[in-house]
C-alpha cells in the first residue's frame, strides 16, 4: 500500500489510542461512510469501528464487504442521518471521528460538526475530508469550462446550481467551521494535490513513476501554497 497523506496522520493517531488505552482497540465512528471505504479497512486493523449513514444501500454495500474481510463482528451499522447522532451514539464514546465527503451534502454543517465533537472523548479527533473550492475553479478552467469556473469562483460556498454537492470549502472557512464546533485544529492538509493531475500513462510507462508519484504527494499535501489548491482538504480538529 503506497503512502497516503489522510492514512498515515489517522493511523498515527490510532496507534497513540492503542497506548493510551492499554491495547484496546480504539473506538470509531464514520459518519456517512456507509460503503465501508474506511470502515472495513480500519475494522481489518484492529479497531471497533460505527458506522452512521441516511443510504441503505451503501449500508448493504457495507455488510458485502465487511463479510468478505470477515470483520463483521468488529463493525456496527446505524441508518440515520447526522442529526440523529445524539440517539445513535454515547457522548463522549468514540477516539476518532471521519467526516470524509459529508459536509458538503449535509443541510447544517456547523450542526454536523457539533453533533460529531459531542459523540468525541475528551482527547479525541476529528477528521473530515471536503472538496476543495479553489481546486474546482483551477479544474473547470484547465478544461476550458470558464463560465462554471467564474461562478464557482464568485459563490461563496463553491456550489453549481445543476449539482448535488451544497457547497465546497476554503482552508479558512474549514478552519473556522471546526473552531465554531468546540475543536482544536490540530492540521489542515492537501489531498489530491498533485496525483488527481498525473495521467495514469505516465505512471504506466515510466518504472518508478508511481511510488515517486506517492512521495510528491505526501510531500506537497503540507506544502503551501500547493495544498491550498488541493482536490480536497483533509483536516483535524481535537477535541
């Protein structure tokens, strides 16, 4: 598995819950995460990981994938949406938090982020992954979709009418959102921020081109301005 900038600061942190609670497994909840992207990986490696998600068919795609890993018993499925937290989850009950694609879709973020700091032990983080504003404007430009990469460019929110994302972020406004939520910022990184632009031929036809393309990335993804324009912005709030 090649290095990802989002994998290595969560597993990081996982394993300083592993010393923390003398072994336990730590303790998970993914908010919207119902396919298993990140829940059956991190179920795999030991943790005790809830799943809360609005889609049961991304629930269901959950439990195919989780049985094929064989850690069902390790993960524990909810269907509601993030405003049912409270109902769903122990405050103060979880280590780590993933917010990874959600706040772009939910009505309220701020009450997102709330409801998501509440259901966080004292000492634990949140994570929350969002397209990137700025990265969309860059996009729509480069393939020569000027009109949308203007309006993208004057709505504060980052959003198109025609589109299913409510909004996109700026570090500053992702910053802010986890700061009204009663978080910590502990990181703000870039991710995609140079792989999302390398065509797949060039990573086929030069040896090497891959694991160097994976090491840029991890290099760039805390470097500014690179990060700034990032597809998406990776942040940690502590609670």
């Amino acid at each position: 598995m090649r290095p990802d900038a989002v994998r290595r600061v969560l597993y990081a942190e996982l394993a300083a819950v592993r010393d923390r609670r003398a072994g336990e497994p730590p303790r998970v909840l993914d908010v919207g995460g119902g396919s298993g992207v990140w829940a059956v990986p991190l179920a795999a490696a030991g943790c005790a990981v809830t799943v809360v998600d609005p889609s049961p068919n991304a629930l269901a795609t959950l439990h195919r994938r989780a049985q094929e890993a064989g850690v069902v018993d390790s993960i524990t499925a909810y269907q509601g949406d993030s405003d049912a937290l409270a109902q769903l989850v122990p405050a103060g009950s979880v280590d780590l938090v993933l917010g990874h694609g959600l706040l772009e879709v939910v009505d309220d973020p701020k009450t997102t982020i709330s409801a998501m700091a509440e259901a966080t032990a004292p000492g634990g983080l949140v994570s929350v992954l969002v397209a990137n504003r700025y990265a969309a404007v860059l996009h729509r430009a480069i393939t020569g979709r000027l009109v949308e990469a203007r309006r993208l460019l004057d709505d504060p929110a980052g959003q198109l009418a025609e589109e299913t994302l409510s909004r996109r972020y700026d570090i500053a406004g992702l910053k802010q959102l986890l700061v009204d939520g009663g978080l910590s910022v502990e990181l703000v990184q870039g991710h995609g921020v140079v792989s999302d632009l390398v065509p797949g031929s060039v990573l086929e036809s030069n040896p090497g081109a891959a694991e160097a393309l994976a090491q840029l990335e991890l290099a760039a993804s805390t470097t500014s301005p690179l990060l700034d324009v990032a597809a998406r912005l990776h942040a940690l709030g502590r609670r």
